[in-house]
C-alpha cells in the first residue's frame, strides 16, 4: 500500500530518466537513524530484511519453475512460457506477484555474487516499461495492484542487487542463511579498528581527509566483497558472514562520510 | 505537515523556554529520555585504557554497524566503580542506552552492575521492540567492561584463584 503510494507520485518517464534513488544499506540503520526520510529503497529493504519468517524456500528456482509449468495469464488465458511470468507478452497484462521468482531470475541472471552490475540499470528500465503503474491508470483495479506490486519487486531487485553488500546479504538468504544479527560482536580487533575509524571520521579536519577515509574504506570493501565471493563459492557461510560483517561497518563508516561531506 | 513540524518547534520551545537542537531530528516516537541522553549525554569520554583499574568493554550490533566502548574505574579496594565513560557511534537509541549505562554503573558494585538487565534499560527509555537491541548492547558492554577488568586484576595479582578465570576468559 505505501509502495503504491510512493509509485503513484512517480511518473514513469521520470524513472525511466533515473535510477531508483539508492539509499545504500540505509536498512541496517533505518532503525538507527530513523529520521530518514521515508524513501522508496528503504521500504522495500523492510520486505525482504525486515520479515524475519520470510520463507527461504520461496526463494528456489526449482519449485518456481514447477509452479510455472501451467501457469496461464489470468487475462488472455495464454501459456505462460517459461518460469519467469511477470508480464503476458500477448495481451500484455501485468500479471501477479510471485514470490518464488527471486530477484536474480528477474534480472536473467545465474544465483551468483559477481554479476556485471552495469547491466542491470538496462533490463530495470525494460521492466518498468511493461510493469509501471502508470501504464495501467484506466485499467481495473486489481491490474493497477498487479503492476504496484510487480514494478515495487523490481526496484527491490535493482537495488539489491546492484549493491554489493546487499546482493552478499540477499545471496545468502538465499541459501538459507539468515544474516539478521542479533547477538553482540565482541571481535576486539574489528572494533577497535572501527573505533578508531569512527574517530577519525569524527575528528575530520576537512573534506580532503573525510575523502582519503572514504577511499580507505572503497579499499576495505572491494577487499571483503571478494572474499566473501571466495567464501560463498566455496559454501563456507561462517567465512562468507565474517566478510558481510566487515562490510557492513565499512559500509557504514561510508554513510557517516557522506553525511558529512 | 510543515504546520504540524513548526507547531511542534513552537510547542517545545514555548513550553520548555529553550530549543533543543535534536529534538526536531528524532522522531515522536522516542521517549523523552531517549532524547534528553541523547542530546546531553552523561560520561562521553575515555579513561586510560591500560590503566590496571580500568576495564573497558568494547562492543558492536553486526546488523547495525554501532559500536560502543564503555569504561569503568574500579576503587580496588572496595570493588566500587568509581567513574565510567562511554563512547557510542550509533543511533540515538544507543547513545541514550549506553549513556544510562553509564550512570547506573557509577558507584556500584562490580558483582551489583552486571545483574543490569538491557530489559531495565530499555523500560526505562521505553525503547520501542525494534530498538531493543541497542540496550541489548549497553548490557554486554556492561559485563564486557567488568569481564576486562577481572582480567587485568588476575593477571596483576597473579592469584592461583582468579588467573584460571582469567584464562578461561581468555580462551
């Protein structure tokens, strides 16, 4: 219902214009800094980061392509073809959500970490021109639900996967692992290094400094991005959690920079 | 909506005789002591850390990316915590939980502060659910700074006592 909302109050050729406005991990603090503004990324970091029960399993392409063996468009009547049915190409409906599609199926990708992010701002923008709610406006009610949901999943996808920390996250919920923390860190290494970064940031004489942090902290995330693409590979979760960890407080430092610049 | 903001600026500030600055940044829904520790935080600072009467216990919520240090000064001979000082980088929940924290610790028994419950934290702020973590945080930095200096004063003394307590801390 909010990402209706949200969708209605953009035009479709301004989205087509623009990326969908990319807060970053602003769900790991949303709780934290909660006076963000309420944007379009960070309700729909709540569907999928803030359900706890989210059903891992709905994720499997097996069973999505089980359930799309006779799946017909709930307008024309037409066969769907193959699992990935979010648009009837005949009478060009909008059809309605489904979970089990993950968002690397919608984006016709292999479920891998290391994927060309630079490709996937075309196919977004190739969605949005079949699932946009603006181009069902005369259509009935239950089509401008359909697209609501549908083009609302696909900003979700585009902007997990197009973010590296976010695509680690997702990834593993895919495998079933719940990266939801709720236990305490006590790595004195990791978080004196923090402590001391925190401080810095905080002590930032001037932009210059904040900058070469900033370029610090790219350094430390490309690094622990891919060794969390080794320790995924290798299915080694405990590793590949370590490295989304990392991630995350250098991510975070970011944020705190760019609040600053 | 604006109305509404500039009401509630008005409202404060008629009501109260002065503006504080992050009173229109938090939400509504904080409780007005999360704003007060928030805004003027108690014991922000940092003691000597390889002062042998001071324990620090450093801790962090992975999902959220905080970190928190608190530091207590331990009287050696009467087990009292005589100063404590606490750094947060966090959100405000945080910084008013360990800012509590740091209060209620001072002037307390070491065996009387790790009985602290995040629960008792986050009543007293009215954390809502979904911040409950962060008093979570205060708690274990609590018990992490007494578990550091228990450390330091097994290893000091070099008792048969304390020092396999120590290792297995350790461990």
């Amino acid at each position: 219902m909010w990402k209706s909302k949200v969708w209605n109050l953009t035009l479709l050729s301004t989205i087509l214009r623009r990326r969908p406005t990319l807060l970053s991990i602003s769900h790991f603090q949303s709780n934290s800094t909660s006076h963000f503004p309420p944007t379009i990324s960070r309700t729909s970091y709540f569907d999928f980061l803030g359900n706890p029960n989210f059903p891992g399993k709905t994720f499997c392409s097996e069973s999505a392509e089980k359930s799309h063996v006779h799946v017909r468009c709930w307008s024309c009547g037409n066969v769907a073809n193959g699992s990935l049915f979010l648009f009837c190409d005949s009478c060009r409906s909008i059809q309605p959500l489904d979970q089990s599609v993950d968002y690397f199926q919608i984006f016709g990708l292999e479920r891998k970490y290391d994927i060309g992010v630079e490709n996937l701002e075309g196919k977004y923008k190739d969605w949005q021109k079949k699932l946009h709610p603006d181009l069902v406006h005369s259509k009935s009610e239950k089509e401008r639900g359909f697209a609501a949901e549908q083009s609302a999943r696909v900003i979700d996808a585009y902007c997990t996967l197009s973010k590296p920390l976010l695509r680690a996250i997702y990834i593993m919920r895919l495998e079933g692992v719940d990266v939801d923390e709720e236990e305490t860190l006590s790595d004195p290494e990791l978080l004196s290094e923090i402590l001391e970064i925190r401080e810095a940031v905080e002590e930032a004489a001037d932009s210059q400094e904040l900058n070469q942090i900033q370029s610090q902290m790219q350094e430390k995330l490309d690094h622990w991005s891919s060794s969390f693409a080794n320790a995924f590979q290798c299915r080694k979760f405990e590793e590949a959690l370590n490295s989304i960890r990392r991630m995350t407080y250098y991510h975070r430092v970011n944020e705190e920079i760019v609040k600053k610049l | 909506m604006l109305r509404l903001v500039s009401k509630k600026v008005l409202g404060l500030a008629s009501q109260e005789g002065l503006v504080s600055r992050p009173v229109q940044v938090l939400p509504r829904m904080y409780h007005e002591r999360v704003i007060d520790h928030y805004d003027k935080p108690r014991n922000v600072g940092s003691l000597d850390k390889n002062d042998p009467t001071v324990g620090t216990g450093l801790v962090g919520a992975p999902a959220c990316g905080d970190v928190m240090k608190l530091q207590i000064k331990v009287d050696e001979v009467t087990g009292k915590i005589v100063d404590a000082r606490f750094k947060t980088f966090g959100c405000g929940s945080a910084i008013a939980s360990s800012s509590v924290a740091s209060e209620w610790v001072k002037g307390k028994q070491l065996e009387e502060v790790v009985t602290i419950k995040n629960t008792e934290i986050a009543k007293y702020l009215s954390l809502p659910p979904v911040k409950l973590h962060c008093s979570m945080l205060a708690e274990d930095a609590i018990k992490a700074a007494v578990k550091d200096y228990e450390a330091k004063r097994a290893k000091s003394n070099g008792s048969a006592t304390a020092a396999p307590a120590a290792k297995a801390a350790e461990a």
